[in-house]
C-alpha cells in the first residue's frame, strides 16, 4: 500500500541515499551466539554503555557501506539512551548523522503528535536535536485509520528502501529494544498470532490486555539484524528477564525468547534491579 499523497515531514525518505547498503534476501543459516548480557548499577550507566555500543556500531557501518541503519524502541527506558546521544558532546560529535536511516522497531496506533507516539517521544529526545536530515526518520503513518494499512505502508517502505526481492528480509546494522514485564518486545505480546507470523515484516496486533492496536516488525526482521540490543531496567523486568535468558523456552509465553539473531549478536544492557533474579550475575 502507497500513499497517493507526498510524504509527511517525519515521514522519511524511503528512496536508497547510498549504493553500498547492507542487503539480505533470506534468513541465515548460522546458529545464534549466545548472549552477551552486561550488568550495570543503573540506567544512567546501562545507557551511556549503550550509547557507547550505538556510536562504535555506526562509525563501522558508515566506514564499511557509507550508512548506518537502526530500528529504534518506544518506552521509557531508550529515552534516556536517546538523550545522552543528543546532548554529550563527545557522543554527538562521533557520529556522522547524515549518514543515520532511523526506523522503528514498533509503534502505537495514535497520531503521530500523541503523547504515546514513539516517533513523538523519540522526536523530541534525539532527532530534534541532532544535525540528522528529517528524511532519514523513517515513521510509521500512524495518522492512517486502518492499523493494517500502516503496516503494510511501513512493509512497502522497508522493501524499497533495503531494495529486497521478493521474500527477502531487511538487515539492519542495530535493533534496540526493550522487555516488558510479561516478556514482550516490540509489540509482540504474549499469545498474539503476531508471533507465529513467518512472512510478512511488518504486522498490525490486536493488544486485548490493553485494548490497542500496535504496530510491529516481526521475528524475522528482528532475527536477521546484525546486531540487537535490549535495554533493561527496573525490578518489575525482574522475572521476565530471568525467564528470557534462563527459562524453559515458551516464546509464547515470553515473547522475547525468539529474539535470536541467526548471523548476529544479541547483547542486553540491565541495571542491577534487573538482573536481581538472574542465576548468575554476569
């Protein structure tokens, strides 16, 4: 699905800026890494770490293929990640934003200036602040009334802008997450048929326990990033994160079990609140 209309500034530009990208036309064969799971005293230090690995990740990419592509998370956790970017001098001056393609690992059904939009939250801690053309925010059209047609927009405008052929899957140089206390991610929730969905990259979900709509990449897209980060923090994440990492593997009842990349790394930065239920502390 295509918008008749010209894009909405926020919208991005979904046309390719650089020749060199990264491009994937299947999932890997190679088994997932185990994950590289960093302990932190708080989310101030859990995020500058973080911020650390985002710089490092996108001096690499823009060395490599002249182009750094990230799918960010909503929430309260990144914001503070988001900040540190916009406002430490020194993480701000390393980073070639130009050269930055931001997506959205999900989004809120509401409009785009809605108080729990994520391009909203993410607009006003970091792109606003940033020497970063709005083109390269790449938002999902939630002004649209129908969820599924954002979200096939959202599928449209990943496959031109990776230049995918047909059931080919993007792979972005970052994916950041969160976790929520019932184990989700993004916005796959436990027991929604979101998560059994092996084709599309992008879907619409039907929350039911808190009566949304959310919009989300799918496992495929998340499992073939080179890397994915999960940021964590609160006691409240407790359990679920214990179960992530050291449960019985129920992804449908833990989403974020699934979250492991087939050619990637998976790494999890968590304040010690966190990490208080974890068999060992890493």
């Amino acid at each position: 699905m295509r918008l008749a209309s010209a894009p909405m500034p926020g919208r991005g530009d979904w046309s390719i800026m650089n020749a060199s990208i990264q491009l994937d036309d299947a999932a890997g064969d190679l088994v997932s890494s185990q994950p590289d799971v960093r302990v932190f005293p708080d989310l101030l230090s859990l995020s500058r770490a973080a911020a650390a690995e985002f710089v490092a990740l996108a001096r690499e990419a823009v060395q490599a293929r002249g182009l750094f592509t990230v799918a960010l998370s909503g929430g309260s956790t990144p914001r503070t990640l988001y900040s540190l970017l916009a406002d430490d001098p020194q993480l701000r001056g390393e980073v070639a934003w130009e050269k930055v393609h931001f997506f959205f690992s999900d989004e809120r059904h509401v409009p785009p200036d809605h108080p729990d939009n994520n391009y909203r939250m993410v607009r006003l801690a970091l792109l606003s602040r940033i020497p970063a053309p709005p083109s390269s925010a790449h938002r999902m059209a939630t002004e649209l009334k129908d969820p599924a047609g954002v979200a096939d927009e959202y599928e449209h405008g990943l496959r031109e802008f990776f230049r995918l052929s047909p059931g080919g899957v993007p792979r972005f140089d970052l994916v950041l997450l969160g976790l929520g206390a019932e184990g989700h991610t993004a916005s796959l929730f436990p027991g929604s048929e979101a998560l059994r969905e092996t084709r599309r990259l992008v879907v619409a979900t039907w929350v039911k326990a808190l009566q949304v709509w959310r919009i989300t990449l799918t496992f495929p897209v998340l499992n073939n990033a080179s890397e994915v980060a999960f940021l964590v923090s609160g006691a409240e994440k407790a359990e679920a994160l214990r179960n992530v990492l050291e449960g019985i593997p129920n992804p449908d009842l833990w989403p974020a079990q699934a979250v492991q990349p087939t050619r990637g790394r998976r790494l999890f930065f968590v304040d010690q609140q966190a990490a208080s239920q974890l068999g060992v502390i890493r």
